[in-house]
C-alpha cells in the first residue's frame, strides 16, 4: 500500500513541479522544452508511468491510471493555454517593434501617358459608336480618284492645286490624301447599303507651320447611307456628338456653306464652351466656335459607286481632331502635339 | 471682303435692318460675316454751309476772331473762330448747336453747343475738314468749300455720316455674290424684300450719243474670250473724282485714282464686272482690239511699273502687234488713263476663268479683277456694266465736262448663255431635308432667288436658275440646297437617325499595344509623317515638300523617336520612356510598278501599322530606399522582356521567337538584333537594340537608349486567339539543369534544344542564371517545369527526360553538365 500512496504522490508532486515551472515560461521555445520534460516520451511521467505494471491490484491500477490521465491532461491543457497566450504575446511585440511612417511615399514607376491627339480620337470613336457607327480605316497614300474624281471635285477645283496637296513621285495620281472623306468611297464600294461608318485618320496639306497650322494633321469623317435618310437626322446626330463629346448642352448653329460632295452643305459652328457667346479668346470673340463641315452625300457621288446606291440618299460629315482637342484641352498652339514635349503629354 | 452697308442700301431698302442683325442673318445664310467695323467718323448734324459775311477782331482777345455767318437765305449766326485762313466770301462748314463733330487735338466727340467765349456770344462752329472726319491734308485751317451756297446740308453732300463695313468671306461657288449689287440681291432673296435696280438707262444722255469712231474687235479663240464689249467717250477733261465715289471706295479700302480709274473701280465694286479704260489718244489710232494668247517674250510694262514677260500662258489685248494689257489681269503703263486723257475706250469683257488662273499664276501677279475672273464674271452682266459705267462717267462729269460725247457699244463674240431646265422633285425635296413643303411654298422660295418657273405638277417642278447661276445651279440637287438654304437650316427640325447593325469589328491591337506600354510608364508620342530627306532610296517623295525637313515619308518610326528624344534631352529630361503607334510607308514591289500605276485606284504603296519605343533611364519616381541602380548592361534585357511581355499581349507565342544579330545604322553592332516569328514561315516582326555609341557620344549621353521597332500587320496576322484549357490538378515538379557552354553558343539556341528533346511534359523552361566562368564558357541553370495532367510524375520518369535532355544536348553542343 505505502507503493500505492508513494505512487499517487509522486505523481502529483510531478504535475506540481511541472505547473510551478510552467509560470517562469515566457517563451515559445522553452515552452516546448517543457512539454518535451513532463510530456515527452522519455518525461519523468511517462518513466513513473512505466512502473505501473507492477501493481497488481486491478483496482488500484484502474485508479492510479485514472489519476494519471487526469494530470496528463491537465498539463496539456495547460500547454495549449501557454502556447496560445506566448504567441499572441509574440504577435504583440512584433507589431509594437515593426510600426512604420506610413506617409512615406509609395515606391511606384512613372504612370505613362497617352497622347492627347489619342484621348480625343477615342473619345471620339467611342461616342459614334453609340450611336451605331462602325470604324473603319483608309488609306493615307491616296490616288486623284478616290482623294478628288469621286468625290465630284471637278478636275479644275482649287483644291487639286499643288499649293494645297502634295503629291509624290510614285506616280501621277498618287498623292497624300487631304481629307478622310476618301474613307466614304472605299467603304462604299466595299459594302451593300445600308451603312453608318466613322474613320479617323492622318490627313496632309500643304501649309506652312504656324500656331494654328501644320502640314500634318487628323479627321473624323462619318457616313450614313440608307433609304430616307434627311437632313434632320444629321442635325440630330451632330447636335448629339457635340453635347456627349463637350459634356454639356451646347447650342449649335448649322450654315449654308458648299463643298462639292455634299448637297444641301452646312458648317457647324457651336456654342463656345468657355463663354457662352458672350466672346473670349478662345472663339476669336465670335461666341461660336466652328467644329465641323457636312451635308446630304450629293447624288453624284452616290451614282458614281455604281447601281446598288441607287435610291438611297446619305448624310456625310468631317471635322479635325487637332481642333478638338485644341478646345476641349484649351491648347492654344498645333505645334505642341508633335514637338512631343513630355511636360505636355504628361499633363494627359 | 468689304461690303459698306449704305450701298448695299442702294439696292436694298435696310432702313430696318442694323448692320449686326444682317451680319448676323448673312451668317446664317451662307455668307459668314467675319468682322463689322464702321468707317468715318460718327458725325452728326446740323452741319451747313456757311458764307462769311463778316470778320471782326474780338474784343477781349488777340488769337481769336467773331464771325458772322450766312446759313440760310435769311438766317446769320455769330460765330467765334480762332483759324486764320478764312476770308469774307468763303464758304465753309457750320456746326450747329447740337451737331456732333471730332475734337481735333485728340479725335474725341465734340458736342456744339451755344456758348459764350470770352464775353462773346459763338452760335455754332466753323470745322476744319479734320473736324468733320475728314482726310484732307490741309487739315489745319477751316475747311473753304467749292461749288456750295448757304444752306446746303453737308451731311449728305459730302457724305459725313458713318458708314459701316461687311467684311464677308467670299464663297468660291458664288461669283455672282462678289459685289454689292450681287451682295444686295441676295439680300433681297433672304429677307423677301424688294431689289432695287442700278440706274444704267442712258436716255436721258441721248444728246450725246454719237458715233465718233468705229472699233474693231478680233477674238483669237471664243474659248478663251467669250464675249468682248468695247465703247469711246471722247471730249473728257481732267476733273476730281467725285467725293461720294471716293468716300465710298476707301471705305472697302481701294484706293482713289482719278475720275475715269475711280469710276471703273466703282463699278468693279458695285457690279462685280472688272472694266478697263484705255487712253484712246496713246493707241497708234488703227482701232484694232485683238484679243489673243502672247508671244514667246512678248514684253509689257504693267500699270504698276513692272515689266513682264509674257507667252502663250497669257491672254492679252493687243493693238495690233502691241500688247495693251494682261487680260484680266492688269493693263499696260502705255495706255493708261492720265490727265490729258481727252479719248476713253473702255471694256467690259468675259474671260475663261482657267485662262485668267494659269495666265495670274504664270505671272505671279493678281488684281481684283484677276480675282473675279478667275472665278467667273457673269455674260450677262458685261454690257449693263458697261452702261453703268458710262452712265457714272455722264452723270458726275457733264456738269464740268459739257462737250462728253459717247459712243455706240461695239461686240464681239455671244452674249447668250445656254439656259438650263432642271426638274425638281417635291417628294425628293422634303425627304432630303426632312420637311412637308408644298410646291407653292417651293415655288416661292425659287422666285425669290431669281428662278423661273416653267411648269409645275403635282409632284414636279421645272425651274429655270436666274443667268447669273448658272454656274453653281446645274442639277436639281443644286436647286434642293437652295430651298434649304433659304427656308433656313435652323427652321429645319431635327430627327433622330436610325441605328443600323454593326460591321464586324476587328479586335484593335493597336489599342491593346498602347494600354501595355502606357502602363509600363512609357508616353505615347505622335511624329510627323513627313521626315527630311534620307540616304534611302526607295522612300517615297513628296513632289512639293514645304521644307527639307518635311520631305520623303517615313519608312521606320526610329528617326523620329529619336528626334523627340533629343527634344526632351534638351529639355533637361533625364528619363525618357516613349513610344510612338503609327504608319510607316514603302513602295509595295518595284517590279509591278509600271503596270500597277496605270491603274488610277490603287497607289502600290505599302501603309504598315508599326510600334516602337524607346527607354533611357529610369523612370521609377526617385527612389528613397536607395536600391542599387541596374547597369547599362540591363537596358537591353529590360526592353526586351517589355517587348516580350507587349508581344505576349498580342496573343505571340514567345517560344516561336527568335532573335539574330544585325547592322542598323542607328544601333549597336554588338547589341541589335532583328526577331522573327517561326510559325509556318519565318516572318520578320522588328527589331530592338541599344543606340548606337555613336549618338550616344553625339547627344552626350550619361545611359544608354535602347529601342525597339514591332510590326503591328504582321502580328495581327500571327495572332493567336485566346482559348481555355482545362487545368491540371496533378503537381507541377521542378528540376534545374546546369549547363556550361562555350560563350558564342547562343542561348535562344540552347533553349529551344532543351524544348525539343523534352516530351510534352515540359510545361516551361526558364534561365535563372548564368555566370561567366572564364573568357570562353558561360555557365547557365535553367529550371524546368514538368506537369502531366493525367498523372503524377514519378522521380524516374523526370530523371529519364532529364538525361535524355543531356544525352541529346552533348551530341549536337560541346557541353559539359554539373
Ligand atoms: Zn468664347
């Protein structure tokens, strides 16, 4: 019996020595030294535990067994306990040492920018095809036929002459178109009517560079051709492209002018943005500003792509993206798109 | 061009309309009006003609006289004046109380009032011409008046009152509109108010007609000279220009002349018909007008004193073999109108306006009456003009010239002018503009604007355009345009157009390009096309540059790329990051050229969409942690993989790839390359490589530039789209391999051995390092990734590929493996 009480003593005297040690831990890995002390295999429990063999008693086994687990479980619960407050307690220190100036800058590359000439094409793009219009490209280097002939540019125009087109050595025809509109024929003859199309490109002329001038320079040129086409859907389709591209309700005012495609032929002059037609610098102290040329496809053209146009009438339209983005951006000078300076494309 | 808004008010009543409300309306209707100004000074009556009856000293002052003035038959006002150069006897200009004239010493508004000057009642003021605004020269003294008696108004003799000017964009379709009668009957047809005609009947001057001489005339070629009309005025003395004539054409600023050139000038200005007037007495009197091309060096002094040397480009007038004038252009010095000009032959004429163009640009020499021909006088206006002229001549010169005589108009050539009949359709009419006219409506639009109207239906109109358009009105959708123009575009109500279905839209690599530079930080920028001239000799040429710097078309975008990066170098820009989208242009295949040109719809040049870019620097913002900065060594590898990661974007297989040394002049011998895409045939995409040491040393600069060129057409062809497949859930093993090579084994090369002799289950190979061992061999790790997606790879299944990598590797390399 003095073997029993012995045992049941050394048992406790263990989980007390083991819990005593236990309060001096304040670290995670003398915490599983510990655990390996009293809980390992090799622990000074589990060495007592061996003895238990001997007893003979099935009783007194039964009971010291119980008590056993007992303490082993109590110790692990402990252990968990530790565990669990050591590493918040880690965490703790972590996050009170590693605080940092969390207002110095971000370490970040340069955001590139697009070019404003790009923005407005887009801005363009996307707004006429809203309202259903499908982009299409043409050709820069041009022939007199497309840029002239079936535009119903009589061979005698002004516009044929070397001060304002510039032609090449590729052959006589062969010239760098001066308007997109060439983008209407070619899109005619390639497809059926109904159309509806927008194309914005690079087109040349012959001027001198100045503020307001440059040989180079891009237009928007839309089309629509289907049966019953009139001049009140034109007026319709332009006043909404200057609200949606100006953002804002602008008035507009459509004038008598000519070109030699279009018949009846209108220059669109709107609102100006900036002062209401009350006259600034921008608008030239007019209060209007003129945005665009257009007008019914004149039926000359339309029979020159051949029967399959026949009965249908059109409307047709161009403006000058440099323009545009002169106004929208308040640019008061075309060189500044192609000298390229990063200080201004940087500011897009 | 100037309009003076009081004769426009000749022919058409404005009394109700302001000079800005019919701006504004022209503006509306087709004639933009750029600018209104006035002319003269505002003035305002009562201003009278005086005579001086008497002058007495004043009593309280030396520099200053009293004046009593006769302003009516039986009104005399005391008048205070301080000029000198009046005498009793004069008569000169009085300013009544009321009246409103110039300040002299600062060209303020004096208003004249009844005051007392030193003690001394002025009932008004005697005005110097300067006073009343106008530009005499002897502008110190009061103003002594010829031919006037008391009591005359001279607000309108000498015509003080203000006038306001037009200044109106000429329409190169209107010619008919280039003069203030034109100008005034379309003002007529917008505001539906009556024209009021020119005076040019000459009945009442029929005494002094008479057939003093005969004239003859020879046409050359009709074609050039359609109608050609010519009349004499003999007897004619030197005598001013009348004041109103005067006033009227400095205020559109031409310049007065004498009476005979002024009068010509005026109806230029007023009829839109260019006249000259040959001085009878200088012609060598054989009344021989021939009208013809030039002879090779043919010479004529021109009335600007300039000598010209003619040929068959120019149309003249010649008196038998001597040239009188340029016609159309300018007339000779030889028979220019003088002041004892006592014989006057005028003409009034039609020339071909393609004839006058090239005749004016041969030359280098154009005239308001160049300007006008060239766009095409009006047949039918050639002899009213002509009687409108000798009628202005009769009507201000008889009174001091009473002996004018005049002769009969002598003509050659046709004056008819094919009428055209144009049959307009209502139901065309209304569905291209989108209104409900009728034809009474219609009617009355086209009467307004001249048009007669043969007949009508219905449905159907058959109009005949006025003859003074028929150059401009020639098909009915000529006649549509006019009805809307004068229903007004702003009356015409908006419609909203129909949506029709979309094209099939091509997915924009372009757009997608540009996004994947723009977020590696580059700028986009936007070069001109046209680039100077280069060594290249198959670039195209423009026939007529603007300058040596816009001469050919840009074959590559690298010229331009790298003049914004010496822009901005310049510019004190340390970090250059930029790339340009665009067309560059070559002729397609020189061996076709000579069949393909004769084809006038296609040009045989080649657009291709290219992207290049270019990096110098860094363009990380500054970077505080002080990381250490990479070499120059880099700038080509950190391209590169930019270039790798955009032609990833645009759906190329990288493994397809492959690079090769090259020439550019541009770039580093030892560090350019070109690369090329390997799908069924190898294609060229572009090139990249470091700027060449050369502009480095040229710009001075600190890093190296490195730039790539990319062919956005042929990517577009190589494409590939998009496609799922499923993915694998078995486990991805990863073995390394090193390899030591000899250095001029390229790595490309080595890689693509390691692809090919590995089975499908290498999913991706990598390098991962490489470190030179000696001058001759490089060591390279590479990490291969292998993946079955039905099974999980075995050890021994990888290490057999494995080795038959390196089996395969040392039999065609000298390779050594660690
Ligand atoms: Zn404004």
């Amino acid at each position: 019996m003095v073997f029993n009480e012995n045992f049941e003593i050394e048992l406790n005297n263990i989980k007390n020595e083991a819990l005593t040690k236990l309060t001096d831990i304040n670290k995670i890995d003398l915490l599983e030294i510990w655990k390996q002390e009293y809980l390992g295999r090799k622990s000074k429990f589990n060495d007592l535990l061996k003895l238990l063999g001997k007893i003979d008693s099935i009783e007194q086994k039964k009971s010291i067994g119980e008590l056993a687990n007992t303490i082993k479980e109590t110790l692990n619960q402990s252990y968990e306990n530790y565990q669990q407050s050591l590493s918040e307690l880690e965490i703790t220190k972590q996050i009170e040492t590693e605080s940092i100036d969390i207002t110095l800058p971000g370490l970040n590359r340069k955001s590139g920018h697009y070019h404003p000439l790009s923005l407005i094409c887009q801005r363009i793009g996307n707004i006429f095809q809203g309202m259903g219009f499908n982009q299409v490209f043409g050709p820069e280097i041009e022939t007199n036929y497309y840029n002239f002939d079936a535009l119903n540019i009589d061979f005698d125009h002004p516009a044929r002459d070397e001060q304002d087109t510039f032609y090449t050595n590729v052959a006589p025809h062969v010239l760098l178109r001066s308007q997109t509109s060439t983008v209407q024929i070619r899109a005619m003859e390639k497809t059926n009517p109904p159309l509806k199309i927008i194309s914005i490109g690079r087109v040349y002329r012959n001027e001198e560079i100045n503020a307001r001038k440059y040989p180079i320079f891009h237009q928007v040129e839309g089309l629509y051709v289907n049966k019953n086409v009139n001049f009140g859907q034109l007026k319709w389709t332009l006043q909404k492209f200057i609200n949606l591209f100006f953002e804002r309700d602008l008035k507009t005012r459509f004038r008598p002018d000519f070109f030699p495609f279009t018949e009846p032929s209108a220059e669109v002059d709107c609102e100006c943005p900036f002062c209401e037609t009350q006259g600034c610098k921008t608008c030239g102290y007019k209060g209007w500003l003129e945005i665009l040329g257009c007008g019914m496809v004149h039926p000359n053209v339309l029979k020159n792509i051949g029967p399959n146009y026949e009965n249908y009438e059109g409307f047709a339209f161009g403006m000058g993206v440099e323009r545009l983005a002169m106004i929208k951006f308040g640019i008061n000078d075309i060189r500044y798109f192609y000298n390229n300076d990063i200080r201004f494309i940087e500011q897009f | 061009m100037k309009f003076s808004y009081s004769w426009l008010n000749d022919f058409v009543n404005l009394s109700n309309i302001s000079p800005q409300s019919l701006a504004d309306k022209l503006t509306n209707y087709a004639f933009e009006v750029e600018e209104v100004s006035t002319y003269g000074a505002n003035i305002v009556g009562p201003i009278i003609a005086g005579k001086i009856l008497e002058i007495n000293p004043h009593p309280n002052a030396d520099k200053i006289r009293l004046t009593k003035v006769q302003i009516s038959d039986t009104e005399i006002r005391d008048i205070v004046c301080g000029a000198w150069n009046i005498e009793v006897g004069n008569v000169v200009p009085v300013a009544l109380p009321g009246a409103l004239v110039l300040n002299r010493h600062d060209n303020s508004v004096l208003p004249i009032k009844k005051s007392k000057i030193r003690g001394q009642t002025s009932d008004g003021m005697l005005c110097s011409a300067a006073e009343l605004g106008l530009n005499n020269n002897d502008s110190n003294g009061i103003y002594i008046l010829d031919n006037f008696y008391p009591g005359q108004n001279l607000i309108e003799k000498l015509y003080l009152n203000q006038d306001f000017i037009l200044h109106i964009e000429p329409r190169s379709n209107r010619p008919d509109a280039l003069s203030h009668f034109g100008m005034a009957r379309e003002i007529a047809a917008i505001y539906d108010f009556p024209l009021i005609e020119p005076q040019t009947n000459l009945d009442e001057f029929k005494q002094h007609c008479e057939n003093f001489l005969k004239l003859n005339i020879i046409i050359e070629n009709l074609d050039d000279c359609p109608y050609f009309l010519l009349a004499a005025l003999k007897n004619f003395k030197a005598l001013p220009s009348p004041l109103k004539i005067q006033r009227r054409l400095e205020s559109i600023g031409v310049r007065s002349i004498n009476f005979i050139v002024d009068i010509t000038n005026y109806v230029l200005h007023e009829m839109g018909q260019p006249m000259h007037a040959y001085d009878y007495n200088k012609l060598n009197q054989n009344n021989n007008f021939i009208v013809r091309k030039g002879l090779p060096n043919e010479v004529i002094t021109a009335i600007d004193n300039r000598e010209k040397i003619l040929d068959s480009t120019n149309l003249i007038i010649a008196n038998d073999s001597i040239p009188l004038g340029i016609a159309g252009i300018m007339g000779g010095k030889d028979s220019e109108i003088s002041d004892t000009t006592n014989t006057i032959v005028l003409e009034s004429a039609t020339f071909n306006a393609k004839t006058i163009r090239h005749s004016s640009r041969k030359l280098g020499l154009s005239s308001d009456s160049s300007l006008r021909f060239e766009r095409g006088v009006i047949k039918a206006n050639n002899l009213i003009s002509l009687q409108r002229a000798i009628y202005l001549i009769l009507n201000y010169g008889l009174a001091q010239n009473p002996d004018l005589k005049y002769s009969s108009v002598f003509a050659q050539g046709n004056s008819e002018s094919d009428l055209v009949e144009l049959t307009v359709n209502l139901i065309k009419i209304n569905s291209t503009l989108g209104l409900a006219l009728t034809i009474v409506q219609v009617s009355n639009i086209l009467m307004r604007l001249g048009f007669k109207i043969v007949s009508t239906d219905n449905n159907e109109l058959v109009v005949t355009p006025p003859n003074y358009r028929l150059k401009d009105i020639t098909s009915p959708i000529d006649v549509i345009e006019e009805i809307a123009r004068l229903y007004g575009y702003e009356n015409i109500p908006i419609n909203k157009a129909d949506s029709i279905d979309s094209l099939p839209s091509n997915t924009n690599i372009s757009n997608l390009a540009n996004s994947v530079l723009v977020g590696y930080g580059f700028n986009e920028i936007w070069t001109s096309s046209l680039i100077p001239k280069n060594i290249s000799a198959n670039s195209i040429r423009v026939l007529n540059p603007i300058s040596r710097d816009h001469e050919v078309l840009r074959e590559s975008l690298i010229p331009g790329l790298i003049e914004v990066f010496k822009y901005n170098l310049d510019r004190q820009y340390k970090d250059i990051w930029i790339f340009e989208n665009a067309f560059t242009y070559t002729i397609k295949d020189n061996n076709n050229s000579s069949t393909q040109s004769l084809n006038p719809k296609t040009t045989n040049v080649q657009e291709t969409r290219m992207l290049s870019a270019l990096i110098y620097g860094n363009n990380e913002n500054s970077n505080w942690l002080a990381h250490t900065k990479e070499t120059d060594y880099c700038a080509y590898f950190r391209l590169k993989g930019i270039l790798e990661n955009v032609l990833t974007n645009l759906g190329m297989d990288l493994n397809l790839i492959t690079y090769e040394i090259i020439n550019h002049p541009q770039l580093h011998p030892g560090r350019s390359a070109k690369f090329a895409y390997n799908a069924d045939i190898k294609t060229d995409l572009g090139i990249i490589g470091e700027l060449h040491p050369q502009i480095n040393h040229k710009f001075n600069l600190k890093n190296r530039a490195c730039i790539f060129e990319l062919d956005l057409n042929k990517c577009e062809q190589y494409q590939a789209k998009a496609k799922f497949k499923s993915i694998a859930v078995t486990p991805v093993v990863s073995r390394d391999i090193t390899i030591d090579v000899l250095k001029n084994i390229l790595q490309q090369d080595l890689k693509s051995a390691i692809i090919n002799y590995a089975d499908s289950k290498l999913i991706n190979c990598e390098l991962t390092s490489l470190y030179h061992l000696n001058e001759n061999t490089t060591s390279l790790t590479y990490r291969l990734n292998f993946q079955d997606p039905n099974t999980t790879l075995t050890a021994i299944e990888i290490d057999s590929i494995i080795d038959l990598i390196k089996l395969n590797l040392s039999k065609n390399y000298q390779v050594t493996f660690r």
